[in-house]
C-alpha cells in the first residue's frame, strides 16, 4: 500500500503549481475609503469566529482565558485580536461556542464540555469591556456599536451538545445561545449531518421538534454542517428565518458543507440568511480537491504502518507532494454574489470562521482584511445599501423576526416536554 502511494505521489509531481495574479491597488484605493466610510456608520457582523476553542485547546495556556491577551496576540497570534479587529472595523461578532461531536469531547460529556466552553466565551467577552459587550438581543447591537465596541453573542456549533434533552437547549438559551447549528460533523440521533451518510432524511420527528421550540426561544436555527435534506426539513418546519453561520455557494465549490442552489432558491419565502465562509477548501475547486488527495494519499500511505519513524516520513513525503493550494479574496466575493444572485441582496452575509481553520484565503488573512472585502465588491458596483445589507443589516433582520415569532409563539404554547423516545419510537 505504501508502494503504490508513492507511486502516485511520483505520478504528481509534474502538476505544475497554481500561481494567483493579484490586480495592483493605488496606493490610496477609492473603494477602500469609501468601504471604511460605510463600516464606520453600518455595523459588520461576523456570523462566525472560533477563539473560544482556540483558548481552550491552546499548546501554551489551554483554558487560560487571562493568558489569552486579545490585545497582545499573546501567547499565540492566531486571526483575531482587539487591534485587528479594531483595523477591521468590526461592529459585531457571534463568537461560536463549538464543540466537536466525536473524540474526547463525547467521552467527557457533551453538555459538560458545552458549558465550559460557553464560559469561555462570556469570560472573553467579560475581560474587555471596553471593547466588547454581551448583546442578548437584536436591539441591543446598534447601541453598543455606537459605542464604539464589538457587539458580542454566543452561538453553538453543533445539536449533539443538547444530548436529546429540550430543557438543556432552553437553558443553554438562558446563558446567552442565540443560534445553535443543528449538526456538526457528526449525524445526531435526529438529524442529518453533511459529513457523513445519511441515516434519517434530514430532521427525525424529534429534530422537527428542536426546530420549533427553537423558534418558541427565539433561538436562530443553524444549517450550517447540515445535509441538503436537513436544510430542506428546517425550512419547511420553521417557522422563523433560518441562518447558515458560515457556508458558501455549492455551484462554484462543490463540498458537502457548502449550500445547494436550490435551498438557495426557498431562502426568499423563508427569510434567511447564508453569511459566507472564507475556508479556502469551501471557496475554491482546485483547492478542495488538493485537499482530498492529500487526505486520501496519506491514509493510504499510512495503513497498516506502526513506525513512528515511518509515518512520519510518509507524512512528510505527502504533505511535501500536495503543497498547499489557498483561495482568494476574489474568489470569496464571486460565492457572495452567486448567493446574492440566486437567493436575493436580502439574503447574504459574512461568516469568515476565522481561527476556526489553519488558513484563510490571499487578502483575507486576519480579522483586519473584512474592509478590503467590502471594497472589491463596490468595485464591482455594488451599491452602499447592498453593502449594509451584507455587512449587517440581514443577520439584525433575521435576529429581530425570530424574536418577533418567539414573542408570538410563547403567548400561544408552553415550553415542549417532548421526548426523542415518544416522537421517534415510530420512526419519522
């Protein structure tokens, strides 16, 4: 086996390496000024950003949120800090409260490790109160943004967390939890993950149940990580705008992970949003594929092979074979407008999943880069109305109606005491 990896890795080798032209900016960029002008008075919030579980598996202080200096990029510079974020213009960001579905993470509880994690967050969020403030409500961002610091919320990163228990997710919501991904990498007992084969079709009887009791909080629904026929279940089920955390167009990157044209297509009627990720492999064919070789060569390669020594050579002989391949600001603002084009400029938005990913695409670096974003795409005509919308107006828009229906929905039912047993013993 390890044979014919090398083999193949030999049969590459002549692959001539993919090389991006960057157009040269002058000096003082038009659209560049007048991207920092409307960022200055519209608030850019991000759907999407990983530190808290950057904290929390750090190679230096894991855990330590005091070690963790946001303003010093200390003990690691990673994507995000107050100064770039600052550069950034930055007005708003949902910090993700993730945990992984599968690992150690299962073995120590999935509800525990939840918990500590949104502690995490809150206490990040806590230690810079001059420069960001915990939002719980839609109308509480523009004010704080006037303030001059980052609005702050909460959003979990995966259902598995509930462990099938409505009441964990309606005091997960009491902690500040404001959208919840119904799946991540792993398909739960009542829902389709987009990473694996599909079990139930999408949302089991139960899944249709945290769907609307979602709803009754006022919680956002997720569809990020989720199967095609999740997405579609959560759209016909709910009864609020939906939201994709951080995913990009299927159309021109063609990933599990990513959103089909024709979930694209009922986001009008539903009123939600898709706030795009910048994850090179989620933005750009050639670099999804190169990334799926590598993955497919090594375990290859490695199978059956028990040498520390060998593997890492193998390891090596891989990694050296499939260099790295990235995307680039361009390409991210061509998924942008695909979204735009197909759903409608009502329906997009930005999720980068900064420190949520090893690398990020050429001119997206860091949290600092959003501004250069914005002014490729007013050079490609949109206008500033189309750029508050993206920035941040669709994501406070769908906030506010959840919280609308959620206001409805309590005065009309009681919290759900359902139980996966009783809805799922007879299938969906």
């Amino acid at each position: 086996m390890i044979t014919t990896t090398l083999a193949v890795l030999t049969l590459l080798q002549g692959a001539s390496p993919v090389v991006t032209q960057q157009t040269p900016r002058p000096a003082t960029d038009p659209f560049l000024v007048r991207a920092r002008a409307i960022l200055k008075v519209s608030p850019l919030i991000d759907g999407h950003n990983d530190v808290p579980w950057a904290i929390r598996i750090s190679k230096e202080k894991p855990f330590d949120v005091e070690s963790h200096d946001l303003r010093t990029q200390a003990p690691s510079p990673g994507q995000t800090d107050l100064p770039r974020m600052a550069q950034g213009m930055l007005g708003g960001q949902f910090w993700s409260v993730y945990i992984p579905g599968e690992g150690e993470t299962k073995k120590l509880g999935y509800a525990k490790v939840q918990l500590e994690q949104i502690e995490i967050a809150r206490r990040v969020i806590q230690k810079y109160p001059d420069r960001l403030e915990l939002a719980v409500n839609a109308s509480q961002v523009m004010p704080i943004f006037r303030r001059g610091k980052v609005a702050s919320m909460l959003g979990m990163e995966g259902g598995h967390a509930l462990e099938n228990s409505l009441g964990a997710l309606r005091a997960f919501y009491a902690l500040g939890v404001r959208y919840m991904t119904l799946t991540h990498n792993v398909t739960l007992d009542w829902a389709d993950s987009a990473a694996e084969a599909p079990t139930h079709g999408g949302l089991t009887r139960f899944g249709e149940e945290v769907v609307r009791e979602m709803n009754r909080l006022g919680m956002m629904v997720d569809l990020s990580h989720t199967s095609p026929d999740t997405m579609d279940d959560a759209l016909r089920v709910s009864a609020s705008p939906v939201i994709f955390s951080h995913s990009s167009a299927r159309a021109l990157c063609d990933v599990p992970r990513n959103v089909p044209d024709t979930i694209l297509r009922k986001l009008g009627s539903n009123g939600g949003v898709v706030m795009v990720t910048f994850v090179p492999g989620f933005i750009a064919e050639d670099v999804a594929t190169n990334g799926r070789l590598r993955r497919e060569a090594l375990k290859a390669g490695l199978e059956g092979v028990s040498d520390e020594a060998e593997k890492t050579r193998i390891t090596d002989a891989v990694t050296a074979q499939f260099k790295t391949k990235n995307a680039t600001l361009s390409q991210v603002a061509d998924h942008i407008e695909h979204i735009r084009r197909i759903a409608g400029i009502d329906h997009v938005g930005l999720g980068g999943d900064y420190d949520g990913t090893d690398q990020l695409p050429d001119g997206l670096e860091d949290v600092s880069k959003y501004p250069a974003l914005i002014a490729e795409l007013l050079r490609r005509g949109w206008t500033d109305a189309d750029v508050k919308k993206l920035a941040g107006e669709n994501i406070l828009r769908v906030w506010a109606s959840n919280e609308q229906v959620a206001a409805r929905l309590k005065s009309e039912r009681p919290p759900s005491l359902a139980t996966i047993e009783a809805l799922d013993g007879g299938g969906k």
